[in-house]
C-alpha cells in the first residue's frame, strides 16, 4: 500500500510540474506576445519566443519566431523560421504562404519551390499550395542594388499620410502631411491628383482624408503648417528646395469652382515656386509656364540646379505621353525663363505611372507602376550620362521597394537619403524613412591561374572580426562573390577549395571607408602535389648502410630546410651495386633507406615525413653488373640512396600557401624550387684538370645528382656552358670548352636525360673568373676557370637540344 501511494505522489508532482512548466512557457509567450503588438519590441520577442521554442517545439511558436523576424526585416531568419514552420503536419496554406514570401526576400524562393513542390499534403492543401506557386509574383526575382536598412522619421510621422523630405540651407527640414482632422483613413492614389469637381472645406473628397499640407521642422525640433501665398490653395504639398536660388517649388490644388461660367470643371495640381526667405516663410508665388488647372495635372517638382533643369510629373497631352502620369522636363535659365515640357521618353515612361523624379551625380531615380515591380509603386533607379541620356532602368529591390507603394527617394548633400513608403510596418498612411546603409557591398572576383572567374564550386568563409559570427556570401550570375558588410567593421575571409590553395584575407574593413562597394581579386591556385624540389645523393661502403661522415651534411641541410618549411617531405630511393646475391641487396637497400630516417630523428624530423624505397641493385647507373669487372668508384655510384625533397606531398591534404613564401607566384611552380635550390646550391659546377675534357670521380658523383634532378623534374632543362683557363691560343681553347660542354652532356643523356632539355654552349677562354692577362693567377685560380657551369630553366615546348659557340668579348 505504501508503494502505490509513493507512486501516486510521484506521478502527481511529474503532473503539476509538467503543467508549472506549460504555464511558464505560456506566460513568456504571452509576455513575447505583448512587446510584439504593443511595444513593438520585436528583438527581445524574438529572443523569448525562440527560448519557448526550444522547451517546447511547436509550429505556433516557431510562426511566432518567423513573424517576429519579419517585422524586423530580418528576411534570412524569417526564411529559416517559416521553413521550420512548414515543416509540421499542422502547417496551413497561410504559413505557406508566408514562407514562400519570406523566400522571396531572402532569395531563397527556387528551395522554397523545391520544399513545397515535395511536400505531402491532404488533397485540400495540395490544390492550394498549388495556386500558391503558380502566384508568385515578380518582384522574387529582384535582388536589392544596396543593403540597406530604413528607419521611419518618428518625430515627422503621424497616423496620417507624410512624405517627401527637403532641407534648407538652415538646416530645417520640409515635408508633406495631411495629419490633423479625423476622416476616413482612406489611402491616397497617386498624391493630391485632386481631378475635384466640388472643394469641401474641409477634406479631400477622393480621400476623405484633409488636404494635404507643407510642414516645417525646425532647428529645435518643433513642427508647424506653412501657409500657401498661392490664393484658394487646398492641397499644398511636394517641397523642392533650390538652394542657390533660394527658391522653394510646391505643388498646389487651388479651389477653382467654375472656369467661363462652367461649374463642371475637374481642378489639377500646378507647381509654383516661392522665395524661401531666412525664416523658412514663403514670399511671393511664380507658377511655371506649362500649368493648366483644368487641363492636366503637373506636380511632383525636382529642381536640378546642376543641369538646370525642373523635373516633374504630368497627364498632359503629348503625342510622346506612354499612358497614365509621365515624367518631363523644363530647362531655366539664371531668369527662371522655362522652356518647354520635354518627355523623358519611353526608357522611362510607362502606360503606367511615373512620378518623384531625383537625380544625384549619374544616377536618375523616380517611382513608377509600369515598369516590372514589387507591387503599388516601386523606386526604379536609371544611368544618367552627361549627354542627359536615361538608360539601364532597374527597379532598386528589396528593402527600398515593398509590395506596397514606395516614393520620394531623395538623397541630400551630405549623403543621408529619404524615401517615402506606405509598407505596413509604418506608423500611418504613409511615412517618411531615412535610408542608412547599413552594409557595405562586397565584391570579389575568384579567378584562376589564367584570370578566369571560377564557376565550379568552391567555399567562401566571411567572418564578422568586429560583431562576431559569418557573414553570408552569395554567387551572382556572372560567378562574382558578393555579400554586404557591417559598417564600422573588420572582415576577414577564406576561401577555399579541395586540390587548392586556401586563400585569406584579414585586411576587409568597413572603418572609414566612404565608397559603397568594396572590392577585391583573389586567385584560386592547385596545389602542386608532390612536386619534387630539391634532388641530393649519398653515398654507403661496400656492404654498409651506415652513414658516412661525408653524408652528413647533406642530410643536415635536408634537416634544416626540413624544419623551416613543413610542407616539405622526404622520398628516399636506396640501392646497393651487384655484388651479392638480389635477395640480399634488397635487405641491404631497405636498411640503408631506414638508416636515413634514424639520422633524421636527431633533427626532429618524424618517420611520417619520411618515404622510403628499396631497390637493391636493380637500378644500377652503369654498366657494373653481376660479374662484370668495374673499377670501385663506378660501384661507388650504384651504392647511394636517392634524396628527393617533395612539396605538398599529401594529395589527399588541402595546404595553405607557407608564410614567408606568399609573394611567391604558385601558378608557376617552379619559383618554389627555385628558392630551395638557391638555398642549398642544388646545381654543381664541374672542374677539369689542366688541358682535359675528362669527368673526375667526384664530378661524376655531382652529375649523378644533377641527373636525378632533371629525371625527376620534367618541366627543367639544363643549360650546360664550358669554359677554359687562359693559357693556350683562343682557337683550342674554344674547342676544349667546347669538349666539356659536350661530355657533361654526353653523360647526363646515358642517365636518361632527354637531349631536348639540354642545351650546351662553349665560350673557350673569354669568360674567366680570374683575368690572368691582367694579373699572376695561381694555380688554384687556373683551376677555377677551367670549369663548366650547369643552370636550370624551364623547358620550351618543341625544343631541340642547340650546340654553340657564344662569343661575349664584344659585349
């Protein structure tokens, strides 16, 4: 009995706990809840709802997640959340819907097909998630020109309807509104296109809303009504400061009830233009020539003082007009004489709306409905040439453009930039936003050895030093990395791929930097694997596999360079000559091949570095087989073992290019093995005896070497010059010279070096490294000019071995 009722206490705290714990994740979903919709604190909502998320997953908190990053215009995160969401049995075409929309803007929609198109569904959500792909509009194809962030203008916003934004020279600032009376919250078509035929006093009839109004912000802050001198002004709006000329330009809709007796008259909006005087009030007004109240409407004013020109929006008729509102022209001069109305032509213009012209430097902006967009009217941005050409139009995506109407991009002097939009996240019918890039743009070129973009895939890490974490980076079409970087910021990035160099570069940095873009090439380039740079020999007594003393320096050199550059390997090749039965020999060489490993232990170098063959005699370097009688230096040459030095021997390892060798150029390998050989004056110079052409022993020694070098490195070929002492006539002694050249040649061909990488000169007695003409040369110094010189090159296609003469007195 006191067992069961151990258990029922037991299961009746599991129970209460279980349901304290389901309160508390209701009680911080509730709270998520509140900051969300009341305090607009989407941040810290998306921070708890992720931590109720992550107790208990479930799709209604992850929708939470999603749609708390939506407001916060984190359209990665939504992505990520909404497909979590889509993800639960229970998810409805609606969350399908909104995941698809977040795909969209985070251009993810060709996975977010793919997802939904493999998707099960019941056979109800099939045949909507089927109209849901085959809805989605254009605007998921429109990358954003800039990264950017918006932040609304809360001290110039209202529940009412604000937009444009303009700046004396004071510093105060102008704006449209038509906050004030309570109306119908209805939103405005195309701003103040009255086209009344009867003026209430007090609200625009096409609206229900009150007119609209020019406000001014000053420098403290406080905000008042400007007042229209235009006489019966209703709708004032559009502020465009021309600050040389100290002009403001406006759009108006005067109160017109009857024109020549007739009361059925539609009244448009004009521009005027009125000085701005040191107070911020209006004196005077001056209409343009091209208004026509009950004609046309002609609003939406841009002074260009630059290009003096006044930009503007029209449905006049024109027989160039493409339909709905176009954009035009007038030229002024220093009089403000206009010229004529000039449409900007079909580049531009629509059969739909065209409207807010902007230009800065080559850039011409406006808002359009007829060209290709996200929904209502969208920023469309166009090349403006010095010839006033409009070109290359592109809509300015995602997020300065919305599926919802977006205006007014105006960029001031010192760089801010404005923009007015009716997005939903706003505090009214329409609000002002400031435009702060946020990102900078990043683009690099990834190429190859030839300066080809690299198409194929590779990996690109992007790393935030500054803020912490990875950056995104994205592919464009053209194979161009791209990504947007944190202002104020340090970067660094590694890009990298399997048989390649990694490539990283710390000095990314957003700090001070004023441009948009930043820039950079970087070259992808194959590892060399095994490439073979350094070639040594050493030589073993008969019977022996100890190392000698006169080998020792050779593998210490091997040791030290060993130790300064890790990406060095060694193979080693050992052989024995013929004397002695096979089976022996290849005992013999596999000791000889491990007493070099042992050696390379005092300098710390570990047997995983080490390669080793064995070869026995099987590999003799002449003739000195089995019962052939040969001099003991000839079986001297066969008792060895080979000494190749290998870069970036691991094929299966993915290396980084070694410090201190980064200036080197990696599409041309050979300049590593030029270094090592400069290092270790890999290449011998041969030495004769007084009026020989006979090889020394130890010479032969230096061109056994030299010959396994060139066997093991086909891209070299060998530049061989002899030369003589001065004494003899200048006739034998160009053909002595011209001996030498020849045997060292003649040698290194029966060690299996083909004759096209060999080329051989003879230059007799005209090069001397001691001038005994002109001084009394030793015997050691004769010595030194009898000689003839070895020098590596990189081999030419096609070539043949040459013999000449160089004659270089005359030089």
């Amino acid at each position: 009995m006191k067992k069961i009722a151990t258990q029922v206490i037991l299961s009746a705290l599991l129970i209460f706990g279980s349901v304290g714990i389901t309160q508390a994740q209701k009680s911080k979903i509730r709270y998520a809840d509140s900051l969300m919709k009341v305090e607009k604190n989407y941040k810290t909502a998306s921070t708890l709802y992720q931590q109720a998320y992550a107790k208990k997953p479930k799709m209604e908190t992850a929708t939470k997640v999603a749609e708390s990053y939506d407001e916060l215009r984190d359209y990665d995160n939504s992505y990520v959340w909404w497909k979590t969401a889509i993800g639960y049995e229970e998810a409805s075409p609606k969350v399908y819907a909104s995941f698809l929309r977040s795909a969209e803007l985070s251009g993810n929609l060709n996975e977010a097909k793919a997802l939904l198109t493999a998707k099960v569904y019941s056979s109800a959500d099939s045949s909507a998630v089927q109209e849901l792909l085959a809805k989605r509009p254009f605007y998921s194809q429109i990358p954003g020109l800039r990264k950017v962030k918006l932040e609304p203008m809360t001290e110039l916003n209202s529940a009412g309807s604000d937009f444009t934004y303009a700046r004396d020279v004071s510093g105060n600032v102008y704006f449209t509104s038509d906050r004030g009376g309570e109306f119908v919250d209805k939103m405005p078509g195309i701003r103040i296109d009255g086209r009344n035929k009867i003026f209430s006093e007090e609200k625009q009839d096409n609206t229900g809303r009150e007119y609209f109004s020019v406000y001014r912000q000053d420098s403290t802050g406080a905000i008042s009504e400007m007042i229209s001198n235009v006489p019966n002004t209703y709708n004032f709006a559009d502020p465009s400061y021309a600050k040389e000329a100290g002009l403001m330009f406006y759009s108006v809709t005067r109160g017109i009830t009857k024109e020549k007796k007739n009361r059925n008259v539609e009244v448009s909006p004009e521009i005027y233009y009125s000085i701005l005087n040191e107070s911020g009030r209006l004196e005077g007004f001056f209409p343009v020539p091209f208004n026509d109240s009950t004609g046309y409407s002609v609003m939406h004013p841009f002074v260009d003082e630059e290009a003096k020109r006044l930009y503007f929006t029209s449905d006049m008729p024109d027989s160039l007009a493409m339909g709905g509102y176009d954009l035009y022209y007038s030229e002024y001069d220093e009089n403000m004489t206009f010229g004529p109305a000039i449409n900007l032509g079909p580049e531009v213009n629509t059969a739909g709306d065209e409207s807010y012209a902007f230009r800065r430097g080559g850039k011409f902006y406006f808002s359009s409905t007829g060209h290709k967009g996200m929904g209502g009217m969208d920023v469309f941005v166009a090349d403006y040439s010095a010839a006033n050409l409009l070109s290359n139009v592109r809509n300015m995506g995602m997020p300065i453009n919305s599926i919802a109407d977006d205006f007014a991009y105006r960029e001031l002097d010192n760089k801010e930039i404005y923009l007015s939009s009716n997005r939903k996240e706003g505090m009214g019918l329409d609000d002002i936003y400031q435009i702060e890039d946020v990102y900078k743009a990043f683009l690099a070129r990834v190429i190859d050895c030839q300066g080809v973009i690299i198409s194929d895939s590779y990996l690109a890490t992007l790393t935030d030093k500054t803020q912490g974490g990875t950056v995104q980076t994205y592919r464009n079409g053209d194979g161009t990395l791209r990504s947007e970087l944190e202002p104020e910021s340090d970067f660094s990035i590694t890009i990298s791929k399997p048989g390649y160099f990694s490539v990283t570069d710390d000095a990314i940095s957003t700090k001070g930097f004023e441009g948009d873009t930043i820039k950079r090439v970087y070259k992808l380039i194959p590892i060399p694997y095994q490439l073979p740079v350094y070639v040594d020999i050493i030589y073993y007594d008969l019977d022996k596999f100890k190392i000698r003393d006169d080998a020792k320096p050779a593998l210490d050199k091997l040791g030290q360079l060993m130790n300064q550059y890790t990406f060095l390997d060694l193979l080693v090749s050992s052989h024995t000559d013929s004397r002695a039965s096979d089976e022996y020999n290849i005992r013999l060489s596999n000791e000889r091949a491990k007493a070099v490993t042992e050696y390379m232990a005092q300098h710390n170098i570990s047997a995983d570095r080490i390669r080793l063959e064995w070869y026995g005699e099987q590999n003799l370097v002449n003739d000195c087989g089995n019962g052939k009688p040969c001099p003991e230096p000839a079986h001297q040459l066969n008792r060895r073992s080979e000494l190749l030095l290998e870069a970036f021997p691991d094929p299966s390892k993915n290396y980084d290019i070694p410090e201190g060798l980064k200036n080197l150029d990696y599409c041309d390998p050979e300049q590593i093995m030029d270094l090592i050989q400069r290092d270790l004056r890999a290449i011998p110079t041969i030495y004769f005896d007084f009026d020989k052409s006979m090889l020394r022993s130890a010479d032969k020694l230096e061109l056994e070497r030299t010959a396994v070098m060139l066997n093991r490195m086909p891209n070299l070929m060998l530049f061989i010059g002899g030369h003589t002492d001065q004494r003899g006539d200048e006739a034998y002694n160009e053909k002595l010279s011209e001996k030498r050249s020849e045997v060292v040649m003649e040698y290194l061909k029966k060690r299996g070096v083909e004759e096209n990488r060999l080329d051989y000169e003879w230059f007799g007695e005209t090069q001397p490294i001691h001038n005994c003409n002109e001084v009394t040369c030793t015997e050691a110094m004769h010595q030194l000019n009898r000689r003839t010189e070895l020098k590596l090159g990189k081999t030419t296609f096609g070539y043949t071995g040459i013999k000449k003469k160089v004659d270089t007195m005359e030089e």
